[in-house]
C-alpha cells in the first residue's frame, strides 16, 4: 500500500499528538520497492510524475523519492518524532529482485534463493545489501536508526544460524560504521550462539512462531527461535510488536465498527510484558525486563488491500488514538 508523503505526515503529527517517539515506514516487501533506487533504476528521472506522486513505468507502482524521504525525515524531526526507514533484507526481496532482474540479471543469479528470498549465506548478497541501505543513511542523522528487517527467513540448521548471524552481525557494523543504530525483527534472533549477536541491534519482537499454521515450521520455530525474555536476559532491547495485540491489517473484515470494539477490548486487558502471541499468561518478568523499552502498533496493507494510503489513515485513525490512550504512561 502506497502512502503518500501528506499522508506520512498526518501520522506523525498523530504520533507527535500522542507523545509517541518514532514511525517506521516499510520501503520495500514482495509486492513493491517503495523507494526510489538508483541501484534499481527505479529512479525520478524515469518515472512517470503524476501531481506529486512518482510511477515506475514499467510495474505502474507508485513510490516515495529519495527528496520525498529527506522532507519526511526532517518534518518528523521537527515533530520530534523520529523517521526510521526500512528496506526488508534478505527476505521479502520479491519486488527488489525483479527489479534488479531489469539491471544487472546475473548478479540476480548469485543471490536469489527463492523468488523471495536471498541467500543470507553468499557475500555477493551482503555486499548488495550494503549497496542499497547505502543510497539512504546519509539522510539520517547520528545515532538514528535504520532497520532491515530480517524477517521470516528460511533457517535450517547450525550452518543456517551462524550465516545469518554473520550476516546480521556484519550489516550492523556496516550501519554503525556510518553513524546510524540498527533495528531488526527477531525471526532470525536463534537460540543458537545467541551471545555471539551484536547487543546494540534493536529487535522488534513481533511473533515467536511468526504465526504460521504449518505444524511442522510451529514447532521449529518455537523450538530455535530466541524468546523476547532470553533475548532481554541477555542483554538485547527490544520493541514489544506482539502481533496479536498490535498488528492491524489493511482487510474491511478486520476494520469493521464490532471488530474495532473487540480490539480495543483486547487491548485494554494487553501489557507490554505479555510478549509472546500464542499464551498470553507467559509474562516477562524475569532477569532484563526492563530491556524491553517499548511497544508499538503497526499496520500492515497485505494483499488484497481495497485501500487508499488516504482511506487507510482514516480508518485506522481510532485504532492510534486508542493505542495513546491506552499506553500514555509508558
């Protein structure tokens, strides 16, 4: 789903309203790379402009340029409300291989894993992904953050563990080496050598089982993923995202005036210690709690979406007041 800047900012001034302190915009996923790209060629120069809006001529999808994100970074500097960028590595890489496909195919040969996917475990795919955050960070400024996702993975086995966490481990750097702070989801936080993850990346826990419904990826996820509480244990800050609670899908049957009422209700018996989606009795109230700096809510324009960036805003508009409301003193 397609925001447009206005539109952005109508979120963080709701979030500056709210004493909220970020907003994190999802650039890229399978379905679009929502950000212009010279690495891509997805570029201003030949897009086609329609009013303020920028198309790929060849996907017709619309997304922000580099100038638009600048103007965002800085209103919501003005706002106090910090712009966090994220563009979706290894995984979710769907749209961006297709467009790299265009440009260089052969380099598209090397990383792809899936259609979706990277290979996490090849530097070709490292050096890659350096490339593209590169074209973004120098809009942030020190010690802001940048996140890459890093989420729902294909993970099998120790070798799989340790290529990821190399992985992870080497992009922080990366960021760091340029000022910034890195942010990522927790899939591919495993159990495994959990100590050997650099502990200044900041891990948006969202889901131990990643809410599959195969019983077999349940298990193995459960199974080696690291739990928000082992993660606090050890040293790592984290987001509460509990995707249960705080996730809001761009679907009408999930924007309905019965299920807003149900959600809210949900959420007034939810609190940031209840981290884990499937057994809400499961409290983190262990060694590091206080690791866990915060929760958000995050909304999500999965496909099929009838949606707007403008009729979403309005829809979603009580679900953010209701979630200040809720969580004003945290």
């Amino acid at each position: 789903m397609y925001n447009s800047p206005n539109t952005i900012k109508k979120y963080i001034n709701d979030i500056h309203k709210g004493h909220g302190n970020y907003i994190m915009l999802h650039l890229s996923d399978n379905e679009r790379f929502g950000i212009e790209s010279k690495t891509l060629n997805q570029t201003t120069h030949n897009a086609k402009k329609v009013g303020n809006v920028y198309y790929n001529q060849k996907t017709h999808l619309a997304f922000l340029s580099k100038d638009q994100l600048k103007d965002l970074i800085n209103y919501g500097k003005r706002k106090h409300v910090e712009v966090i960028p994220e563009i979706d590595l290894p995984g979710h890489a769907q749209a961006m291989l297709q467009l790299l496909s265009k440009v260089n195919p052969k380099l598209v040969k090397k990383v792809e894993n899936s259609p979706q996917e990277m290979f996490y475990q090849r530097k070709a795919t490292l050096s890659l992904s350096k490339q593209i955050i590169r074209e973004y960070m120098s809009y942030l400024k020190h010690n802001d953050y940048f996140s890459i996702g890093a989420d729902e993975l294909a993970i099998n086995g120790h070798d799989d563990d340790k290529a990821i966490m190399h992985y992870l481990n080497s992009m922080d750097t990366y960021i760091n080496h340029h000022g910034l702070k890195m942010m990522a989801w927790n899939d591919s936080f495993r159990k495994y050598d959990l100590n050997r993850y650099h502990k200044n990346i900041l891990i948006n826990y969202w889901s131990l089982s990643g809410d599959v419904t195969d019983p077999g990826a349940y298990k193995d996820h459960v199974k080696n993923r690291a739990t928000l509480p082992e993660l606090n244990r050890d040293g790592f800050k984290t987001i509460n995202c509990n995707s249960y609670f705080t996730y809001i899908v761009a679907d009408p049957k999930n924007l309905t005036s019965q299920s807003y009422r149900y959600w809210r209700h949900e959420l007034h018996n939810w609190n940031s210690k209840i981290w884990n989606e499937d057994h809400t009795k499961q409290l983190n109230n262990g060694k590091g709690h206080q690791n866990n700096i915060g929760v958000s809510l995050s909304f999500w324009g999965e496909s099929p979406n009838p949606y707007s960036g403008s009729q979403f805003y309005k829809k979603s508009y009580p679900y953010v007041q209701y979630f200040f409301k809720r969580f004003k003193a945290y």
